[in-house]
C-alpha cells in the first residue's frame, strides 16, 4: 500500500495534533492515543476510533483495518513521543455510576495529580494490584496523550471515573474514606485499608474537601532526609496492601 500522508501540513494531521492540549479534547470529546500495545487496549476495550494513523512496520496486535499510513516525519510531527502508530478516538464516557460496587471495595482516588507520568503510573499500579476503581478528581485529564502513555493503555480497562471532589464524597458515602499524607500517625500498614483511598499533589497533598470528608489518616514510614513519597509510589503502597491485606 502506497503512504496515504507525506506531508505534516495535512489539515488532518494539523488538526490531530491540536488534541494534545486539553482545551481541544475537552471542546471536541476526542483524545490521541499512541504506541501499540495503547492502541491494542483502546481497541480491544471498544474505544470507538475516529481515524487511526500509523509509519513503518506494523506492530502486533492491532487492527489496522481502515487505518492511514503515513510518512514517517508525519509520525513525528503527530505523535508526542517516538511511535509508529496514533489514533484520533472518542473520549469514553467514565461516570462514577459505572464503576463497580462490591460489598468490601477499594478505589484509589488520585486528588488533583498534576503530572501525567503519575496519573498514568497509579493506573498502572490499580491495575496490576486489582483494586475495584480509580476516581479522578481534577489535575490533569486522563485523556493527557502522556496519560494514556504512561498508563500503558490500562487507562481503557480499568475502572475509572471523573468527577469533582464533592461528588466523589457523596458517591462514597457510607464507605471508608483514607488520606494519605506525611503528617498522620497512623500507618498505612494498621490501618484497615479499603473505601476511597485518597492521595493528593505532591506540594500540597490532599484538597480541603477531602481532608474533611476523611474517616481515617494515614502515613508511609520515612526514614530518610524525605519527608514523602512520590504520589504513585503511595497510591501503589496503599493499592497493594489494600488488595493483599499486608
């Protein structure tokens, strides 16, 4: 098959490429999704795809039928890091009412993480550690391309949510609701961990709402000149002793 694409000046690519700021994705419903094995999930959760772009030797696991080959500085122009394949989806819709609903849940609640390395990380740690949920609550969107990226693609199969703090809470009622922050007594490891376990921004740690709606506080040990981990690494900590008992 004869490159569809040669040119970066393709309005098609021009306008893919404006998916990469928030305020495009949030005007359009539509988001970018990068790198094979991220396609592969989107595509085997039923992510709907509005075009699918892809240069050079296909990877495995996807379907590329339908799908545009471009030349490779076309990929580079569209894609944000180095990849051979970019798709232009629907943004799926992610209520809290569909998440699942247990007798005993966990859900980690990420509270305003700002970088998208960590959004996508602690979707990777929920679902390596199986928990039942991932609420987002303001900070980057989950549909960041570096979102998507980093969580490997699992940001399409696990269960995950957004909504404003408040109406995470009022979801949440009747539930355990466990922040995590540096100045608590507890540790994590006495406490019962399940319900909403809550982790916040690096420099300020868990919004206002949260701190009040809190049923239980908890701390990772430090026993070095840092006062904390980094907000992945703890919504894993606690992710995993949640799920494991221990």
């Amino acid at each position: 098959m004869a490159v569809e694409i040669t040119s970066p000046a393709n309005p098609q690519i021009k306008q893919a490429r404006r998916l990469r700021e928030r305020r495009e994705r949030q005007a359009t419903g539509r988001c970018l999704i990068e790198g094979w094995r991220e396609v592969a999930r989107a595509q085997g959760a039923g992510v709907v795809f509005d075009a699918l772009y892809y240069a050079g030797d296909p990877g495995e696991g996807v379907d590329l039928a339908g799908a545009i080959e471009v030349a490779p500085r076309v990929m580079a122009r569209l894609a944000v890091r180095e990849s051979g394949v970019v798709a232009v989806a629907e943004i799926p819709a992610r209520p809290l009412a569909a998440l699942p609903r247990p007798a005993r849940p966990v859900y980690l609640v990420a509270d305003g993480v700002e970088k998208p390395g960590n959004l996508g990380a602690i979707l990777r740690s929920a679902d390596g550690a199986g928990v039942d949920g991932v609420v987002v609550c303001g900070g980057t969107d989950l549909w960041n391309p570096n979102v998507v990226r980093a969580s490997l693609g699992t940001c399409f199969t696990v269960p995950v949510a957004e909504a404003g703090a408040e109406a995470a809470i009022a979801w949440l009622a009747g539930l355990p609701i466990v922040v995590a922050t540096p100045e608590a007594e507890t540790l994590y490891r006495d406490a019962e961990l399940w319900g909403g376990l809550v982790v916040g921004r690096e420099d300020s740690g868990v919004s206002a709402p949260w701190r009040a709606a809190a049923t239980e506080v908890v701390r990772i040990p430090m026993r070095g000149v840092a006062d904390s981990l980094n907000v992945a690494q703890t919504a894993t900590l606690l992710a995993y002793s949640a799920v494991t008992g221990g």
